[in-house]
C-alpha cells in the first residue's frame, strides 16, 4: 500500500470527516492533551466483518502543525483507492473512539445490545460518489407547520416503546421504530394531536458501562494505565465478562448528537431517509416533530450549538426540549437560526430574555412542574390546595409558552397515580429505592390492582376528573403516550431501565379503557371548538368590554363567591365567550367537587334567552337534575361542565316575567 498522501492544512469548522469532491480527505476534529493523534480508516470488507483479516486499515496520524487550540485540521490529498474507506474512527495516543460530530453510526444497530467500544465506527461520507452525497433526501415543499402554543396539543412518546408491544398491532418488522409509529398516525391525528415530542432519539450505546478511554467524545474514560478493568458485585470481585450493564432504556445520556438512533429505525442503513421521511410525513399531516436532547454538566456549549443547528436545518424538527443542568439557554435563544423554533426547558429567568415579537409569536416555553403539583394536590383532596389549583389553570403568560402536564416518564403514570399510594420500583434492581416518593398520589382505597367495582369506578372518575384539568387549563397541555387510556407501568415511577411490558405502552389497555379514551377525545374537541379555552390571551379576571360578566370567574358553592380557604375542596370557573372577537362563543361552565361528600353547588345565572346543558359529568351514576334549578348536586370526587344554549322560550318567558314587574 502506497503511503504517498501530502497534509495540508484546513479551515477548522465544521467538525467531522468526509471525502471531498475532489476524492481528498478533510477531517477535523479535537484532540486534548494528546502526544500523538490522527483517524483510522476502514475499507468495505472491514465494514461487513469487524474481524475480516484482509480487509483495510489504514492509519493517518495528524502532525502538530495543523493543530489550532485543541481543534486539528487537515485536508489529506493522495491516499490510495480512497473510494473503498467507508468507516473511520479517530485515535489518541492508545485510545481509539468514534467521531462525535459523525451523522451516522455504525454497530448500535441492535437496541441494547454489548457493543465493544472498539466496533463503534463512524461512516465516512464521500462526496465524490454519486448517491453517497451530502442532503441528497428530496424535501420537497416541507413545511414547518409553527402551531402557536395556545393551539397546540403535545403528545410525549418513547419512540421504541408506543409501538414495540405486540398489542400495538402494529406490523413486527416495524414494532418500535418511526414506520412503527406513522402505523399509528391515523390514531394520532384523531385524537388532536399537533406536536410530537420524543424522547432522546440520537445515536447512544443504551448500556450504561464503565469508563476506560481518553479520547473525546468517547462514553469510556478510566484514571491510570489500567488495562482490565475489575468489578465488585456482591462483596466479591469478578471480571468485566461476568457483569450485567444496566440498559438505559430512557437514553438520557451522553451520545452521538449528530447521528439518528439507528435501532429505531426499520431499516437502520437508511437511518436519515427514515427520520427525515417521518418528520416531513408528520409535516404533511400538520404535526410538530419537537426533539429532547440531554447533555451532560460538563458538554462543550459549542457542541450543544452546533447540535441543534444540524438537526433544525438537516432534518427540520420544529423545536427542542433540552434537558440537562449546564445548557447555554441565552446562546440558543439569541442564535439567529433558533428565531422560529419551539425552545422548551424546566424553567427560564424570563427577565433576562427580551424580545420584541408580537405576542402571538411565543417560542420559548417552560415544562411547568407547578401545573403537576398543584392539579395531584387538588385531586386527592388536599387542603391548601384550592388555591394553587386556580393560579395553575389560569397561568398564561403573555410571552412564553407554557407547558401543562400531570404525568411523563418521570413518576406514576395517569393509571398508576390513582391505582398505588407507594412505588415499586423492585425489578429495577435497586432495592425500590430509585425514584421520586413525592408522587401525591391515592390508591382510591386498595393498593393496585382489584376487580372490586366501586374502586374500579372511582379511579375512572378520578383519571377523568385530572385529564379535565389538564384540558382545560390555559396553558399548553401534554399527554404522556397511552395515558389517554390508562395504559400502567404497574407501580413503577421509574422504569428508566425497563425496555419490555412495564415501559412499553400497553394497546390492550385501549379497549378495557374505553370510556376514559372516550372522554379524553370529547375533552380535546372542547377544547379545539371554543378559543375562550385556549386564549392565547391571559384572563384578566374582569369585565373589561362592559357585558356584564369577566373574561373568567370563580365560584364556590354560591355564585360568585369562590372559596379558597385551606379547606376548601370546590371551585367552578365560568368562561365567557363573549370576549371571542370573531365569533361570540357560549359560556362554559366547569365545576369541580374534590371533597368525598357530595356537595350542592349553584350555577351562575345566564342572561335571558340561555339556559344551561351539562355536557359531561365525571361521576359514575349520574343523576338526572332540572337545568332551571339553582343549585346542583355536584358527586363526590367529580367535575361536572356546562355550556350555554339559547331557548327562544326562555327568553319569552323571562320577558313575560320583566313586565309583571
């Protein structure tokens, strides 16, 4: 083999490693604290046999004059049939580790499975060959659909577990995977969906191992020399073959951020065409694609920039919700390319971020955890909750975008939450002391599962009474994957590492939960009728166009004296839809009772010419009430909702009684 390649020196950005169009090679790349660094390059058959003898090698070290900063810089000219290398890897002193900036992987194919460290390469791209060319995916006329967050329904989902179960139906090739889940679209889209939010879907080895290489961007660092590593299990020393790695089913760990997560696709070669196929077909259906990604404390802000400005312009997702403790919030705000992508985090210092964007354009959005807290308090009926509970369903800021939920991967899931006091989180392997024991959850008087009736209903009830908060809150609401059917992960708040039936959704669920599934679909079709649901305008809590009733008002068990006392457990809230500016809208009328006594509630009067018509009702039996009477008997643990309709007859009738007087 002929070594006669010249090195010359290269601009440092962007980092990567690619065969240029004129069959030279460009690689740039960090290498900190090294004495000797460069790439390995692998031909095809090493490609198809890591273990192949007669397959090519070929070992390029970097020499220090094309080294800026820590950032090496080379464009290599004359290696020999150049066209056969598809693989490479780079290399510090003794440590061999796979290109970060790589935008594919080769050797996770397989989800969680042991992959040595070693047979972890990046492909090469070759500009030079035709079809193996850079964006080559046709795009067509995508667009972004940018749903403003009063709009916008968020659907959370593990990409592999919505459909891996056998119970999804969907086909088996395709269980687990993004076709997995277009399968499911026709789902999607009819219960309302309009933004996709998955969970961390690039490149990761899904097993959580020990550290033991130098080189940057490896997932494997150990201190010293040490050539085999030795493991403690049970007060007894065993060697590195006789452990078990945990799986991080989740993923939230450091990974390839530049590559999709080849295990969730059907076909994991064509990994890009699939994302990118499944985002444009999301697009086409009028569906948000909004990516998670987490980074580690100690993650290069550049690194962090330079992600998420490749996946916005390569595979044009429509926003990021980033997870992490040291995240350069300001410089993705301020980055000129972010000025129209959704930028989701657990909290921002909103002082510190000014713009001048009108109001209906809002693109930050915080996950508000308040939301979650105070709808749980209200639920199980805590005192001191009332309170809370109202501030969280009126919370509407007029800039940021704000993010309701009950449930996500984090804690109980909707079912759990009334089904279990107490996590059990046993097969997890840490003796149950993983997870949160701050659930703010009531088992409705058994501890998991029974076919006992009376407790059967009343959970219904009270998955019911919850999903009404959400839906109705003014802020943006997000629904955790089959938690519109109760779909359970059996007690554990926690299945991080738990990729079979307990972190799977569970589709059987679907049909022994009809009725939830039901109301859950009723709910978001409210929602999406009525603006006055989902302004993207705050209450004011007034009535600020002289109608004769505020924008939103509260109530108790006497109109128009709400009690918010610590212990009260009541609260109904009038929307009034004549502050529609299009289109004048009815009131609605949404009362909740969490106390475990019934409780007589009066309904607002209307103005002559409507009356009220219940529309939904929480409680298992139902008793039938004349719409004309004052006051309503509203069922323990319920939440009942009125609308307005106008009676011709009424209005006669209250005519008739204005001029007796």
């Amino acid at each position: 083999m002929s070594l006669n390649y010249v090195i010359h020196k290269e601009k440092p950005y962007p980092l990567g490693c690619y065969i240029d169009y004129d069959k030279s090679l460009v690689v740039r790349a960090v290498f900190e604290d090294a004495d000797k660094c460069g790439l390995k390059l692998y031909s095809e058959d090493k490609l198809k046999s890591l273990k192949a003898k007669k397959s090519k090698t070929l070992k390029i070290e970097l020499p220090k004059d094309v080294k800026r900063g820590d950032i090496y810089s080379a464009r290599i000219s004359g290696i020999d049939n150049i066209d056969e290398y598809t693989s490479y890897n780079f290399f510090s002193d003794d440590d061999c580790f796979c290109d970060p900036y790589a935008e594919h992987i080769l050797g996770l194919e397989g989800f969680g499975k042991d992959v040595d460290p070693s047979d972890i390469r990046a492909v090469l791209r070759n500009k030079s060959v035709s079809g193996n060319s850079f964006n080559c995916f046709d795009w067509g006329d995508d667009k972004n659909p940018c749903i403003p967050y009063n709009e916008s329904l968020i659907y959370l989902m593990h990409v592999r577990g919505f459909t891996k179960s056998p119970s999804s139906g969907v086909s088996a090739s395709l269980r687990g995977t993004y076709k997995g889940i277009l399968e499911k679209l026709s789902y999607i889209k009819s219960l309302g969906i309009t933004t996709i939010e998955l969970m961390p879907c690039y490149e990761m080895d899904e097993l959580d191992k020990p550290k033991k290489s130098k080189g940057r961007g490896s997932d494997n660092e150990v201190p010293g020399n040490a050539k085999e590593l030795v493991y403690s299990r049970d007060g007894s020393i065993v060697g590195k073959n006789m452990i078990k790695h945990r799986l991080n089913y989740w993923g939230f760990k450091k990974g390839y951020y530049f590559a999709p997560r080849t295990s969730y696709c059907a076909v994991p070669t064509e990994a890009e065409d699939e994302v990118k196929s499944f985002i444009k077909t999301m697009h086409e259906n009028g569906i948000e694609v909004v990516l998670q990604f987490y980074f580690e404390e100690d993650e290069s802000e550049s690194l962090i920039i330079d992600a998420l400005r490749f996946w916005r312009c390569s595979y044009h997702v429509d926003g990021f919700h980033i997870k992490g403790a040291s995240i350069p919030k300001k410089l993705i705000f301020k980055d000129p390319l972010f000025t129209d992508v959704k930028i989701w985090y657990d909290w921002f210092d909103y002082e510190d971020y000014h713009t001048d964007l009108p109001k209906e354009e809002k693109y930050l959005a915080s996950y508000n955890t308040a939301f979650l807290y105070a709808s749980r308090r209200f639920l199980k009926g805590d005192d001191n909750s009332c309170g809370d509970f109202l501030k969280a369903m009126v919370l509407n800021n007029p800039e940021y975008g704000n993010v309701n939920y009950v449930c996500d991967y984090e804690g109980f899931r909707l079912a759990d939450l009334v089904a279990f006091e107490h996590k059990h989180n046993e097969e997890n392997g840490e003796n149950n002391k993983d997870g949160s024991d701050n659930n703010l959850s009531w088992n409705c008087g058994i501890e998991g599962r029974t076919k006992k009736r009376s407790i059967l209903e009343l959970r219904t009830s009270q998955m019911k009474n919850i999903m009404t908060m959400l839906l109705l809150s003014q802020g943006t609401p997000m629904i955790f994957s089959g938690d519109e059917f109760g779909n359970s992960q059996s007690g554990n708040n926690n299945p991080y590492c738990q990729d079979n039936e307990i972190g799977w959704v569970d589709w059987k669920a679907l049909d022994k939960n009809a009725e939830l599934f039901d109301y859950v679909k009723s709910l978001i079709a409210l929602r999406k009728k009525y603006n006055i649901l989902h302004s993207k305008d705050a209450f004011r809590l007034m009535d600020y166009i002289s109608c004769g009733y505020p924008d939103l008002s509260c109530h108790g068990r006497e109109a128009w004296r709400p009690d918010l006392s610590g212990h009260s457990h009541i609260l109904g809230m009038l929307y009034c839809g004549l502050y529609e500016k299009d289109k004048k809208e009815p009131f609605i009328y949404a009362c909740y009772n969490m106390h475990w006594t019934d409780a007589e509630l009066a309904l607002p009067k209307l103005p002559d010419g409507y009356e009220w018509e219940l529309i939904s009702d929480t409680a298992a039996s139902n008793k039938e009430q004349p719409m004309d009477a004052v006051m309503h008997t509203l069922a323990s643990r319920s939440a009942r909702i009125y609308i307005s309709r106008f009676n011709e007859n009424a209005k006669k009738k209250g005519n008739k009684k204005a001029k007796k007087k």
